[in-house]
C-alpha cells in the first residue's frame, strides 16, 4: 500500500495524514489535529476549501491504559458541499493497525473500514496517518 502524503506542519501538529475514500477524491488533507481527553485519543484530518465546502475523517481511539494497547472505537466521515451534507461512522475496522505513545505525543495509525449514513455509503475507507502532536497541550478539536 503506497499512500505518501505531502508533510503537514501546523501549530499543534506535524505529520502525515492521507485518506482513500471510495468513489470519492482522495482527502487533500489541510487540518488535522490530536486531542486527548483522558479516554479517547481525538484524531482528524480535514480538506477544507471554504466555509461551505469540506471533508474529514474523525477517528476516536479508546485509551486502555497504560499496559494495553489503544482500540479503535469510531470513526465519522463528513462532506458538507455547498448545501449537501454527507455524514457516515464505522463502528468496527476490517484491519486497524494502531501505535500511539501519548506521553511522547506520537500517533500513528492504519485503518481499512467501511463506513455508512443514511443515505451514504457503504463506503471504503482507506487511511493512514503518522502524526506528532506538539507540546501535547489538552486543547479540544473542532467537530
């Protein structure tokens, strides 16, 4: 599987976030972003061309504590153009392969699920991101 991404630098995040979604454009990812709350590691990545024209995959992981691995837990795709809003979740992964070290603030995920909305889908979900967080500050995401 070659997904290269071109490099993200933001003020929180550095990294790579790339995104195959079926019958759709692959995500150009603009914004992304890392949030943990104490029981879910928060990442997404956004194509944002304006105010009315978007896409982003938002993944939430489930922290297991320290001696287990992190699960994943969700992931919600959203597409608003112009005035047409898509929205479609996953619940469970085909293949997800995760490595998070939070006290480090480094993520780094692959994950192959299909997602589906009312309306949406079934859609495929390809993505993979390797992403590190800056100074791990505990700032909420945008939904």
């Amino acid at each position: 599987l070659n997904m290269t991404g071109k490099r993200i630098v933001l003020p929180g995040v550095t990294g790579e976030f790339t995104a195959k979604i079926e019958e759709r454009p692959d995500l150009e990812v603009n914004d992304c972003g890392v949030h943990y709350d104490g029981e879910f590691i928060h990442v997404y990545g956004a194509q944002e061309e304006s105010a009315r024209k978007f896409r982003s995959l938002y993944f939430l992981f489930k922290n297991n504590g320290a001696t287990k691995a992190p699960t994943f837990y969700q992931l919600i795709y959203r597409s608003l153009s112009e005035f047409t809003l898509e929205k479609a979740e996953a619940r469970e992964a085909i293949s997800v392969d995760i490595n998070f070290d939070i006290d480090k603030g480094l993520y780094q995920a692959s994950f192959n699920g299909i997602v589906k909305g009312v309306g949406v889908g079934p859609m495929d979900i390809l993505c993979r991101f390797d992403l590190v967080k800056a100074g791990n500050a505990k700032t909420a995401p945008a939904l």
